[in-house]
C-alpha cells in the first residue's frame, strides 16, 4: 500500500499562487509516477498534471499549461504543484494520486489517493 497525505491548500485572490505537496509513505517510492487531480463542485474528476517515475516525463491539462508546474523529490518521497497565476475556475478539492507504472491522464488507472487539499480562488 501507498499512503498519500496532501497539504497546501487554501484561499488565495485571482492571479496569486500556491504550493501543493504530496507526501507519500508506505511502500517504496521506486517506479510509481504521481498524478495531481480536481474535482469542482458539481463535476467530475479531472486530469491536471502527472510526472514519471525519474522526473523526466511531464504531462498538463492544456487548462494549467504554462501556470502549473509539477516537480518531485524521490529522496523525500514528495511531489509538488506549483500553481501561479491562479483563476477562479481552478477552484476544487486537489488530488495526488500514484500509480506503479508510466504516467497517465486517466485517473482510473491510479490505485493510491490522498484525501484531498481543497483550493479556493477568488474573483
């Protein structure tokens, strides 16, 4: 089992920015790439960003690019989400996710979840 522990939500104004980290915990970190969701009010749950084992491969919603930046530290078993120029509609509870394996967008294809950060932008 991997256990993940989000931490960094909060409130913050259009246009600010804020750190999301992922703790994880359990079995080794070794081959498992990690997955950020969200899930607003009312709608389903949706791919925002996923990292490879070794770093090395990305992946973001066309709806973060450019704003969004996923990093991790396998040496402290941690992946971050750098989020700036933060809009309204990224408002939602935020997910890290881990899957043994090559990262994906889909988020059935990830066993492991945290419980969730949630992120309130406002207008």
């Amino acid at each position: 089992q991997v256990q993940l522990v989000e931490s960094g939500g909060g409130l913050v104004q259009a246009g600010g920015s804020l750190r999301l980290s992922c703790a994880a915990s359990g079995r080794t970190f070794n081959g498992y790439a990690m997955g950020w969701f969200r899930q607003a009010p009312g709608k389903e749950r949706e791919f925002v960003t996923a990292i490879s084992w070794s770093g090395g491969n990305t992946a973001y919603a066309d709806s973060v690019k450019g704003r969004f930046t996923i990093s991790r530290d396998n040496a402290k078993n941690t992946v971050v989400l750098q989020m700036n120029s933060l809009k309204p509609e990224d408002t939602a509870v935020y997910y890290c996710a881990a899957r043994l394996g090559f990262l994906t967008s889909d988020h059935v294809r990830y066993p492991y979840w945290g419980q969730g950060t949630r992120v309130t932008v406002s207008s």
